[in-house]
C-alpha cells in the first residue's frame, strides 16, 4: 500500500481555518478561531505527523497537484501568520 501524505501551504491552511465554514462550524453555531490559535493548530499537525510521513509516505504538496486557492489571508493578517509558522514553512519545504 502507497500512503501519500497530502501537505498543503501552512498560510493557506491558517486562512481555511479561520476563513471557512467546515469541521466544527457546521456543529457548533458560534465557531470562531483566531490567528494565532489557527497557526498553532497547524504547526502542531506538522510536529506530529511531519517525520513519521517523510520515512512512511510520499509527499505531495498539494499546490503541485491543484490550483484551487480560496480565502487567501489579507496582507496584514500574511504578515502575523507567517513569523508564527515560519519553521514549520521551512520544514515542510514552503519558504
């Protein structure tokens, strides 16, 4: 069996977390999540499942395999987000 384990840009997923209505919002009426809290919850997903996927999976960035783009971050909100993954944007090969 082939896993290949789909990594997507940390900043566009941030933005789909705090941006888009799915997961908990369809569940939980007033569903908020800030920035911060977004990018925590991403750069904790790389921490722990990032080394297991490199030696058990095949990697594809999922920006190689889609142009589909939605809810991109504002300028401003580029600028916080990205100091605060910006270690996990380096290991998982986006800047």
């Amino acid at each position: 069996v082939k896993i290949y384990y789909i990594i997507r840009d940390g900043r566009d997923v941030v933005s789909s977390i705090i941006n888009k209505v799915w997961g908990h919002s369809q569940t939980i009426s007033e569903y908020k999540i800030n920035l911060e809290d977004a990018c925590s919850q991403w750069n904790g997903v790389i921490e722990k499942t990032w080394e297991w996927a490199q030696e058990n999976c095949e990697i594809v960035k999922y920006e190689d395999e889609s142009n589909i783009v939605s809810n991109p971050l504002t300028e401003e909100e580029l600028a916080l987000a990205t100091p605060l993954i910006e270690a996990t944007l380096q290991k998982t090969g986006y800047i």
